[in-house]
C-alpha cells in the first residue's frame, strides 16, 4: 500500500439513499484495485461553502456527490470553490445540471431566462437504464472493458443552441447517450474535472471497479505525490 489518499465528497449525506451508500462502497472497490488506502470525508454543502479554497489543499480529490440537497442555492457556492482550482473534481448524478447551469449564469449564456435544459427526465425515484457512447478516445479507453448500460435518476435533455455554446466555451462532451444527449462532460484544459449525469457508483462491484472512479482516484494519487 502507498501513502493513503484523502478524498472530500460534498454532499448532505443520508446512509438511507442507495446513491450515498454506493458512494463510500464505490471508493473502497477502486482503492482495492489500485491498492491505495483511501480516507474519504463527507462535507455537508452549507458548511463547504463556509471555507477558504487553501483549506481543501488537504485533500487529494474532491467528489460532489447526487442530492437530494438541503440546499441547492448552496451548490454555487462550491462549484465557485473548485472551479479553477487544480485538484480533480467528480460530479455524479443530479449536480450534473445545477453545474451546467452554473456555466451559463458565469458565461451569460442566457441573457433572456429562456428554458435551455429539460426537467428531469426520469420519472419518480426510480433508476433507469442509459447507454453511454464515448465521444472521445479517452472514454472510449475507460468504456472497452466495462458495460456501456449505467443506472441514473437524472437525465437531461439540453437545448441544441447551448449545448454549443459550451463546447465553444470551456466543455468538453466526453460521452452521450441513446437519445444523443450529454451523459459525461468535462471542463476544457483541466486535468480532472469530470460530471456525469448518471452515477457510476451504482455500477461499480469490488470485482469490476467502476473504471471512472478509479481513474479519478489514480490523478488524486498524482496529486498526492506532487503536493
């Protein structure tokens, strides 16, 4: 084992969410993997907000994880936080669009107030099934040996016009899904910054590490070592 990792996921936990609870189960499956003891701390997001960007040097990687959230007014504040800072960010499930959203507040993309995202298009609280399409090498890499079906209670659907403006501004679309909409994004010229719609916990086992939770961990353990 190497020296261990520590990891900071944000979130208002609730051991009684299955997301919550495959959370920790998914850190520990990929810290076997890559035999790296990993600590993990969960933050509440209203106390998140309330610390300097230097206190999270401490930490290795930053995970913000799905809701539901006490208080979603909150999450500005953290995507504020770790926006521009150089430690590898993870965002799963429904965080996935109040980051977007918070890309258009920044860029003022939507001058008018204009609808340019759908509701949820999941239906009660229920998971269901999305075919991840790679767009790019490096997630076609990650995807080869793992099944492309993940399980999500959140999916979006975005207007045509904004998803180009964001690619055209700092996004990257790493992976859709059947319906063509973004499944994975990532922020332009950032090591890791990662945001899936879905949430690749649920599918990780100790057996089959989720490969996008692992690699998260292995540029944690990159940070590590250059900290």
């Amino acid at each position: 084992m190497s020296d261990s990792l520590k990891i900071a996921i944000i979130g208002d936990y609730n051991f009684t969410y299955n997301s919550h609870h495959a959370t920790n189960l998914s850190l520990d499956h990929s810290a076997d993997f890559l035999e790296v003891e990993v600590n993990y701390y969960w933050i509440k997001i209203n106390e998140a907000v309330q610390y300097k960007p230097i206190y999270f040097d401490q930490f290795d990687g930053v995970w913000i994880a799905p809701g539901p959230y006490l208080n979603v007014f909150f999450l500005n504040g953290v995507f504020r936080l770790f926006i521009d800072q150089h430690i590898p960010i993870l965002i799963t499930g429904d965080a996935f669009r109040l980051f977007i959203e918070y890309i258009i507040n920044i860029h003022q993309f939507n001058p008018y107030g204009e609808k340019l995202i759908s509701e949820n298009l999941v239906s009660g609280a229920n998971f269901e099934r999305v075919n991840i399409v790679p767009k790019t090498k490096t997630f076609e890499r990650l995807y080869e040996n793992f099944n492309n079906l993940e399980l999500t209670s959140s999916r979006f659907s975005l207007y045509p016009q904004l998803l180009n403006q964001l690619k055209g501004a700092c996004i990257d679309v790493e992976a859709t899904n059947q319906f063509d909409d973004p499944e994975i994004i990532s922020l332009s010229n950032h090591l890791f910054f990662v945001a899936c719609s879905f949430c690749p916990q649920i599918s990780s086992t100790r057996d089959i590490p989720h490969p996008i939770i692992y690699t998260f961990l292995k540029f944690a353990q990159e940070r590590s070592v250059q900290v």
